[in-house]
C-alpha cells in the first residue's frame, strides 16, 4: 500500500490513512458442538441434494487411479466454486457413503440372524 503525504496531485495524492487490521480470530472457522449438531440434523432430515448423489455415484465407479479420482473433484469444484470447498465436500460425501454401507451391512447380519433363527424352529 502506497503511503500518501496529504498533497491534492500526484501519484500518492489524497488523505494520509491507515489501513484496516484485520482482526486474525476471524481467519479461521471452526465449528463449535451446536454447528455440528445442526448441520447433522439438517443432513439427515433434509437428505442429500442432487449433486451430491451424482458425487457419490461417480466416486463408487471410479477406480483407484489417480486421472479417474479427479473427476468427482473435477465435477465438485465446478459446482462449489473453490477446490478446497471441493475436497471438503469430498470428504463429507465420502464418511457419508462409509456410514451408509457399514448400516447396510448391520442390516444384512440382523437378517441374517433372523434368517438363522427361523431355520432351527
């Protein structure tokens, strides 16, 4: 930032001022236990929205290689606008989808369970 001397002309022309301190608790976000909370209960009453679907369809028929995993990061940046608001939302959808297939999976076992159960009476 260019200095001005308070003269009327020139290249550092103008009133002489500071410039604005930004104050470094507000750099950095870190959501609190209510946030949380909230922002699970509006996950799971509202659902996912479409894109993030898409995401979670391209991201189970990627293989493991690196050009096929930027696809959803590809597709997710183009939607959210930054990449690192792309790999966060990565992140979620991904700890979602593991959360989903380990309930499915608990699911099966009770079944199965009960399945068992009904073949010895």
């Amino acid at each position: 930032m260019v200095k001005s001397l308070g003269i009327a002309f020139g290249h550092k022309k103008g009133y002489p001022v500071k410039g604005i301190k930004k104050d470094p608790k507000r750099n950095n976000f870190t959501p609190g236990k209510r946030h949380k909370f909230v922002s699970n209960l509006v996950d799971e009453v509202m659902g996912y929205s479409p894109y993030e679907g898409r995401l979670m369809e391209l991201m189970s028929s990627v293989m493991n290689t690196h050009s096929q995993e930027k696809r959803p990061l590809k597709f997710a940046k183009k939607r959210l606008g930054k990449i690192k608001r792309a790999k966060r939302k990565l992140r979620k959808v991904e700890s979602l989808k593991q959360a989903v297939e380990k309930r499915l999976k608990e699911i099966e076992k009770r079944k199965a369970g009960k399945e068992e159960v009904k073949a010895e009476q």
